[in-house]
C-alpha cells in the first residue's frame, strides 16, 4: 500500500480491513449524507442546519453530534433531544462517531458537559430543523404551518390526518440550505413524550453481543505494530526521559523490527505484534540521570513557593472563630491518582507526505487535531482524527500519548501503524490526578449554627503537551495554571452548600515541576476537597452532639442542597443518631455515614454503610445510596447508571487507589502495585435521581464521586471512633489509626 493509497481509505475500505467503523456508529445503517463531507477538513458550519441535521428518504434523520459516546449514554441523550423537537422517535434517528472532516465543533466532551453544554445546541438546530420542514410542508399542503402537526415525521393537516407528507418525501436527502434564524420555538415541556424518559440506550445492543468497535479492534490493512519506550514508570516532570545511548543491537534477532527515533521519542515497530512487544523489553537504552522526587509528598508541597489566589472571601472569619462554641481543625492528605482505564489506551495513524488519518479515543477530535499537526509538522485541514470509543477514561488518560506515538512511528516509517500501551506504560506514564493537601477549619454556636469556615488547598495545575509532544518536539514542560484549563481549590466543594456567614477559601498552587504531571481525573480533585471538608462537618456534629443529617439539615444554604440530602436520606432509611455512639469491640463493625458533594453545578448527596474488620484493617462498603439533581434530565436511566458508576469508583479510589513513587520515578504499574475495587468488593448501590424538569441540564457524570467519598470516611469514623484523614483508607493506615487510639 502506498502513501498516497492510505490517506485515501474509504469507509468500505477500512470496514474490509477488520470492522473498523471509521465515520461511526448508526443504529440504522450508515448515513447517506457521512461520505460527502468527509471529503472537506471541518469543521462544517456551525449556523447552518445542515451541519447538524440530514433528513433522509426513508423518514429517518442522522444527527451529527459533537459530543464523544464514552460510555456514559450521552449519545442516547442528545439523540432524545433532538427527536424531541423534531417530532421523530429512536427508531428514526441515527447517529456518527466524531470525526474532524464530518461532525461539528461542540469543544471538549469533558466537565460532564455533553447535555449540559452540548444539549442546547441540538435542541436549537433541531427546532431550526422542524421549522424549515414545517414551511415546506405547509407549501406541498396548502395550509398555514399553525394548521399542521407532526408524529414520527409524518405531517398531517391537524383534523384532516390523511392529508399528510413525510419528512422524507419533503426533504429526503437533499439538503436544507437553511441557516439558524435564532427564531425556532422550542417545544414546551408540558408536551415532551421523549425527554424524561429512560429510554434504552442505543449503544448498548452491539455492546452486548460484541459487534461494537472500540478503538483497541480497530485494524487497516499493511498496518504495523508499534510500542513506545521509555523508563518504567515517569520521573519528576520537567526531567523528561533522554536516551543517551540506544543499542540497536539488542534488537537485531527480532524479524522486521526497528527503531524509531525523533528528538528524545523512542519506539519499536514491527510487522507482528508480539515482535513489537519483545523489542520494546529487548531494546536497551541508557537514560539520563533525573532529579529525585520529592521525599515527603505533602511536606514539599507545603513548603514549596505557591501563587495564591483566594476563591471565597467574606464576612470576617478570624473574628468568627474566636467566638465559636466548637471549632474544628485538621489537615488532610490525598494521593495521586491514575485514570487507570480498563484497557490501556491505544490509537492507529497512516501518515503521508500529504496528510494524516489518526484514529483515537480523544475527548476532543479538533484539539487533537491541532496537537498532531504540531508533531507531525503538518498544516491543520491536512490531519483528520475520527474518535473510536475506548474501554474507558475517566478525564485526560493517555489516549493521546498513543495517537501522537502512532502518528509519529506512521510518518517515521511511511505505513500506518497501530500503537496499544502496555498496562506499565498506561499506569507509569498517566497524566495523573494531582495529589492534595488541606486545612480545614470551621466553627458552630453554642446551638449548632455554623458561623466560620475556612479552606486551604495545595496541589499543582495540569500540564499542557503530552509526553509524547515533549519528547518529539524537546518542548520544555509547561503547566496550566490560569483559567478554565487550571485547577484551583473548588469553592463549589468547600463549604458553599452551607449557610455561613463567615467565609474564606485559598487555593495554593503548587509549581508543577519536580513532581508528577498532573490532568484532569474525573469530578478533578472534588474527592479531596469533599474528602476533607465533609470530615470536618461531620466533626463539628459530633462536638455538637448532633445527628449528622440533621446537623445539615439545620445548615444547608439552598433548597437544592436540602433536596438531595433528604433524597439520599430517604433512600437508605436514615435513622438520627449522634455518630460513634454506638461503638462495638466487635472484630468487625459498622458504620453509617453521610456526605454532600459536587464537581461544577449539580447538587450530589451520598449516604455510605461500610464494615470495617478490626483485625485485617479491611473496609468493605456494603451499600451507598447516591442522589443527584442535574436539573432537567433527559434521561433518568442514564443518570442512574452514572450515580452507579461514581459510587463505585468513588469507593475505589477512596479505599484503594494511590500512584507511589520513589526517588527516581513512579513504581505503581500493574494492578498488584495499583490496585482497584474488583467487582466482587463493588458495594450495592441505591441509585436517586432528583427530577427538575424546569431547570436547565446540568453535568450528571462526577457530581457524585465527592459525597460517596466523604460518606465513606464519615461512616468509618461511625464505626470505628476514629478520624481517618489521609486516603486511600488502606488496611495499614486502618490498623495504625485503631492501634494509635488504643
């Protein structure tokens, strides 16, 4: 196969070459309109309909979305929005994979933002839609529009139901040529049939009876095998990973293998895929010295030079604490923590000295555009990405690590190639979750009333360029630390869901460098504030020998904070009771925990009962009911699955999940070193979903995960009498703790 045959791979051409589905996933078969407007770099023009909406002879639609299917239904979701106000049902509406020459430019399906963000978009381009179908209609019929309704993309002359024209007959896969008008009516809740339903996800049959694509099954024809190399586990960022000398030598017995080597990037490729992975251990590099890792984690971060911003600033909370009947005033420690997906990232590029195809699982088709471009030293509009689904991410894993690797190996050796990491490389070189420190303290009356709080967290911001960037392009290592890409202290998450007069927040911001490169990590950092924060709480009920429900109850500041409090409550049949007054010498025990908890807009509520096995140090989490007001819910199923997937992982990174390190770079690379929860330890969980109807959608997938955490380090103060204040609650800190109090 030559370059120049490569870059032109049609979608029939790729379908042959193992079932890639390189346009994307229909539920009614492949969308007329894909191919067309894959011949043009986009993205299409987001003020024409066109761009969103293709109505097609059989009365059905394809709507072109340009949120990623992770998993999470929000494919399903948005499909329920725009079939809403189009009047059609599931059955009639398709949908494509993201691609950067076919769907449009919605940003980043990050920040639970696919119906939030992305749902108002469809619902205009889909009224915009049905508008434009009503006008040639009430042509083809002779009626004014307000004459004519629509079911299933059937309209009919209102009274008169046989003299009706379809969708398809109207406009049938021929395009709308219609811009938005800002204009289209939306229609009014009292009459939606689809939003607010559960209907069944579409992804979910071909999942089920394994015909789905996920970005690992993807093949092409003439494609080879690449693996990147690098030291085993990442070293202090800003150290990079230089190779001094390589020994191709220590390869040459393995058939068609070679090296590939830009700036400091090493890789192997090979024909067969085993040889890839022998060269890729056989290979020997000797790498540059790196400076060490810090000693003491949280001890260094505090010490270090931070830029300081305050997040929430009022009344006077020095003042307040001096008159405070209880105050109470620890400090918390949380670990870095790996994306650690299911199966490790993988990607697959055919570069040419024309353009690129690459084929990942990004969370942003055009950025990735752009990043590649950069790498491979081409224009923009000559790089075409096209998301496949991975077996999960949970934020900024290493999906594009492996798409600019396979980039670079393709362009490198002129054939497409297709790069999977290796779990050491996945769990070595993630872009983790940063670590956390905080002091809490906060204050009560003499009857329970909060009157101060404050909040300060230390951790550093996220990088900029992936590894691979680095490496390639000898970039020296940057970090986000202003604006939306920067991660300070969460003053959604610290404090605001109660009333408090007195206030104040600090978000310490810890240089990047010399530690571990840090990304977004799902509900980014909300564990450990909610972690901390929710303890403290909880601490102050106790003082007060008050029933932690109640004790919120009596403080919360919104009524929508109160709703998922009692929602959660309700739920697990919360009986008042102070915490710890029932404590047993039992070996193993119970407890009982509560919590609140967000990541951006959404109210999250959790309650946790857990048993904790006073000799081994272990800690199950038998049950965890989770409720979640996200405003208008499109789908209820959905949200439920989500509650269900934060709780459990939650419950993971809470009780087992921590990136160790020693001075020379990260030792957590597998699952014995890195451990998650196995499905048999997953608690049950006791799914709520609080409907607002009347509210805008807000994000449903990490408004949970912070709640959950903080029930469950409450419920083992419940049980046990002790605080833990550093997670992951392992059984080593567990019997420390039940030692260090007896």
């Amino acid at each position: 196969m030559t370059d120049t045959d490569t870059l032109c791979f049609s979608r029939r051409d790729l379908l042959k070459g193992g079932g890639a589905l390189v346009i994307g996933f229909s539920i009614a078969g492949s969308p007329p309109a894909a191919a067309a407007r894959g011949d043009v770099a986009g993205p299409p023009d987001p003020n024409a309909i066109d761009s969103w909406i293709a109505v097609h002879a059989d009365n059905t639609a394809t709507v072109y979305l340009g949120k990623g299917e992770f998993g999470q239904g929000n494919t399903t979701g948005l499909l329920q929005i725009a079939g809403e106000e189009l009047d059609l049902d599931m059955s009639q509406l398709r949908w494509v994979q993201l691609d950067t020459n076919v769907t449009p430019n919605q940003g980043a399906t990050t920040s639970s933002s696919s119906i939030h963000r992305g749902g108002p978009q469809v619902r205009a381009a889909a009224a915009e839609a049905r508008q434009a179908l009503l006008a040639l209609a009430s042509t083809r019929l002779g009626v004014q529009t307000g004459s004519l309704t629509v079911s299933k993309g059937v309209v009919s002359i209102d009274g008169h139901p046989t003299r009706s024209v379809t969708y398809g007959a109207l406009l049938g896969d021929k395009p709308f040529n219609v811009k938005f008008t800002g204009t289209a009516p939306q229609k009014p809740i009292n009459r939606y049939k689809l939003v607010g339903t559960s209907v069944p996800r579409v992804d979910i049959p071909d999942k089920a009876s394994g015909t789905y694509v996920h970005m690992q099954h993807v093949r092409v024809p003439d494609m080879l095998h690449g693996r990147v190399v690098r030291p085993r586990g990442q070293r202090a960022y800003g150290a990079g990973a230089k190779p001094l000398s390589i020994d191709a030598s220590s390869i040459a017995d393995i058939p068609s293998a070679r090296i590939v080597r830009k700036g400091d990037f090493v890789a192997v490729v090979a024909e067969r895929e085993w040889d890839a992975v022998k060269a890729a251990r056989a290979l020997k590099v000797t790498w540059q010295e790196s400076p060490p890792l810090p000693e003491n984690l949280f001890d260094s971060m505090r010490a270090a030079k931070t830029t300081d911003t305050v997040i929430a600033d009022w009344g006077d909370a020095s003042s307040a604490f001096a008159q405070a009947a209880h105050v109470a005033s620890w400090t918390y420690r949380c670990p870095y923590q790996s994306h650690a997906p299911f199966a490790a990232n993988c990607a697959l590029a055919d570069v040419g000295p024309n353009g690129a195809l690459v084929m990942s699982s990004t969370q942003d088709i055009y950025n990735s555009r752009d990043m590649l471009a950069q790498v491979l030293g081409l224009p923009v509009d000559k790089v075409r990405v096209q998301y496949h689904e991975g077996s999960g991410t949970f934020g900024r894993s290493c999906y594009e690590d492996a798409a600019q690797g396979a980039a670079v190996m393709s362009q490198a050796v002129g054939k497409p190639v297709r790069v999977q990491f290796t779990r050491s490389d996945e769990l070595g070189w993630d872009d983790y979750g940063p670590a956390h420190l905080a002091d809490v303290r906060a204050g009560i009356d003499a009857s329970g009333k909060l009157i101060a709080y404050e909040y300060h967290g230390w951790q550093h911001g996220w990088m900029v360029n992936e590894t691979t960037h680095e490496l390639v392009l000898l970039t020296p290592p940057t970090e986000r630390t202003t604006g939306a890409g920067s991660i300070p202290v969460n003053r959604m998450s610290t404090g605001s869901m109660y009333a408090v007069a007195n206030r104040r927040v600090v978000s310490h911001a810890v240089p990047m460098v010399g530690y571990l490169k840090g990304a977004p990590l799902r509900s980014p950092l909300d564990l450990s504030f909610a972690f901390a924060s929710e303890q403290t709480i909880d601490e102050l009920a106790f003082m007060a020998t008050i029933d932690p429900l109640e004790f919120r109850r009596n403080n919360i500041g919104d009524a929508r904070w109160l709703g998922v409090l009692n929602a959660a409550a309700a739920a697990a049949g919360w009986k008042p009771k102070v915490a710890a007054s029932a404590l047993s010498d039992a070996a193993v025990v119970t407890g009982r925990g509560i919590a609140l908890g967000t990541h951006h807009v959404s109210y999250g509520a959790a309650v946790a009962d857990i048993e904790v096995d006073r000799r081994t140090g272990n800690i199950v989490a038998t049950h965890v009911y989770g409720a979640l007001d996200a405003g208008q819910v499109i789908n209820p199923g959905l949200v439920e699955n989500q509650i269900v997937g934060q709780a459990i992982q939650a419950t993971s990174r809470v009780l087992k999940e921590e990136v160790t390190f020693d001075n020379s770079g990260v030792t957590s690379l597998d699952w014995v070193s890195y451990p998650v929860l196995r499905f048999a330890e997953h608690p049950q969980v006791t799914a709520v979903v609080v409907q607002r109807l009347d509210e805008p959608s807000t994000g449903a997938g990490e408004e949970v995960m912070g709640a959950t955490a903080g029930a469950i380090a409450n419920a083992f103060f419940d049980a046990t009498g002790v605080r833990l204040r550093q997670y992951p609650m392992t059984p080593e800190r567990v019997k420390a703790a039940l030692a260090a109090k007896t």
